[in-house]
C-alpha cells in the first residue's frame, strides 16, 4: 500500500539530523567545506586548518599576506557561506 502523501528526500534529511540532534555539528561540517570551495584553490592552498566552535570559523593560515588580503571580507565571507548552507551557522570569521 502506496502512501498519499510524498515527502521530499531533503526535507527527511534536515528532519532526520534534527531528529538524532546533529543538525547544527552538520552543518558547521558543511561550513568548513566551503570554505576553499568560496575562496578558491589560492586562498586554500594558504590554508593550515579551519574549525568551527560555537558559530565562530577559524582559519589558521600559512600566510600573512593572504590573511591580510582577506581580512576586511570576514563579513562578506560569513555572509556567503551562511547563504549557500541556507541558515545563519557561523557568525563571526577569526584569521590566526
């Protein structure tokens, strides 16, 4: 027996992690994977690690001069990421 109503397979996703309450851990996941995605292969290559504790990303880098190049897009940066997961995750960006 066929049931009537259909669910779509990304709202079972999201309902399934809020379920188990791994929604927010995944989503950070999801932020940290991103972040060379958004900054792209120069940026990343710079890049020593990157985490997220308590919607604060921070990226440690290699390089001062590419962490002075992106320091005064911390915000456009968190905005962007923020956008593509589709929920406020991170609120602040910390370049060590």
């Amino acid at each position: 027996m066929r049931k009537s109503k259909t669910t779509k397979l990304s709202d079972l996703f999201d309902s399934t992690l809020e379920h188990f309450g791994i929604k927010e851990k995944y989503n950070e996941n999801v932020a940290i994977s991103l972040w060379s995605e958004i900054m792209g292969p120069n940026i990343a290559s710079y890049t020593r690690n990157v985490y997220v504790k308590n919607g604060i990303m921070v990226v440690e880098m290699n390089s001062s001069v590419a962490r002075n190049q992106i320091f005064g897009m911390r915000e456009a940066i968190v905005h962007k990421i923020n956008e593509r997961i589709g929920s406020e995750v991170l609120k602040n960006l910390i370049l060590k």
